[in-house]
C-alpha cells in the first residue's frame, strides 16, 4: 500500500512489475509503463474525465472482450488462477467465474487481489496495442 498525504492509497503487488510513478510529490500507477502520468492514471482528475480518456485509447475490439463473459458455469480454485483463467486475462477479458456466493469475502476478496496482481503483471501494450 502507498498512501499519498492528503490523496488516495494505492494498492498494488510489488511482485507485479507495475512501477509507480512520482509527479507533483504524489505516487501513481504507471498502467501502461510509458514512464508518463497519463489522464487516465490520474487519480487527482474525476472518474468521467479518466474513464472518456481510457475509452480513447482502447481499440472497440478489445472494450468487446471485457464485455463479454467467455465462460459458462464453472468454479475456480480460490487459491490459484488456473491457465483458462490467465489465457483470457491476457486477451482483456475482465469477467471472470469467480469463488461462488457460498464462499467468504476474505475468499473474495484474496480471489480479486490475485486476479488485479495478475492484470498488473501484464504487458499492456500486447492486450491493448495503442499503448507502448
């Protein structure tokens, strides 16, 4: 966790290979590892602003895959994130089966920072090619 005086914390996994970033005395994430603070890593600027600079950075093909759901019912391991599950993360599919609403939400919640650190390792300019 990075907090910023008087601004957000951030959350991210070291192991990840997501760098931060300094601008103004303030730590953000580098998304798209450009060394640059970009609108949408911008924590300062308000959701409608970040989410409009986003969307114009990435291709429609790609916004269709975090749209869809490219799974049918199933369950996951808690613990790990089998290849099914990197394979599609790593073609920008962002909904995913998930641990099932009989399971805690320390199971949840442990199950969504493993799937974030794993999007952060990512190099996002091979699922997203107008980055890098």
């Amino acid at each position: 966790m990075v907090t910023n005086e008087d601004g957000a914390t951030l959350g991210y996994s070291k192991s990840s290979g997501l760098q931060l970033i300094q601008v103004d005395g303030y730590a953000f994430k580098d998304l798209n590892r450009n060394n640059m603070l970009d609108l949408f890593e911008d924590w300062r600027v308000d959701f409608y602003t970040r989410a409009a600079a986003i969307v114009d950075e990435i291709p429609v093909e790609q916004m269709m895959g975090m749209k869809m759901n490219p799974f049918g019912m199933g369950s996951v391991n808690p613990d790990a994130l089998d290849s099914t599950i990197k394979n599609v993360l790593g073609l920008g599919y962002r909904q995913l089966r998930a641990p099932g609403s009989n399971a805690s939400g320390k199971v949840k919640a442990l199950w969504n920072n493993m799937v974030q650190e794993y999007i952060e390792s990512l190099d996002i300019s091979s699922v997203f090619p107008r980055f890098g």
